[in-house]
C-alpha cells in the first residue's frame, strides 16, 4: 500500500510541473524578489549563527541560503 501511496504523489507532482498547475500566466523570467537585511539585523543574524554549536545543522542551511541568494542576485544582474 505504501509503494502505491508514493507512486501516486509522484504521478501528481510530475502533472503538476508538466501542467503547470493551470497557470495561464507566463512564468518565464520571474525571480524571487531579494530580501535585503540592514545592518543591525545582519549583525543579529551572524550573532547568532556564531552561538550555535560547530555541529548545528543550521550552519549548513545557512551556507545553502546564502548560495541561494547569490544564485538569485546573479540572476537580478543578467536581466
């Protein structure tokens, strides 16, 4: 039953990204808007992440965000 369960969701999603949910609108170069932080919150934010164990799984989904948004600005850049 299981097997089925995820044969099923994954039926779904590939309809959904070939059907594109429906959408009629174009979706063809709409990036993310940049959250821009100020210093006083940037300064928090690496306080933070400096008081967080060595270990921490944060630290490896920061450094994912991070590329993530310097993928986005690039892309800001080529437009």
């Amino acid at each position: 039953m299981d097997a089925r369960v995820g044969i099923g969701v994954a039926a779904l999603a590939a309809l959904l990204a070939i059907s594109g949910c429906g959408s009629t609108q174009s979706t063809a170069c709409q990036c993310p808007k940049i959250v821009v932080y100020d210093e006083p919150t940037l300064k928090k934010i690496s306080e933070a992440l400096r008081a967080l164990p060595a270990d921490n799984v944060l630290h490896q989904a920061m450094e994912d965000y991070e590329n993530e948004r310097d993928d986005l600005r690039f892309l800001h850049f080529c437009q």
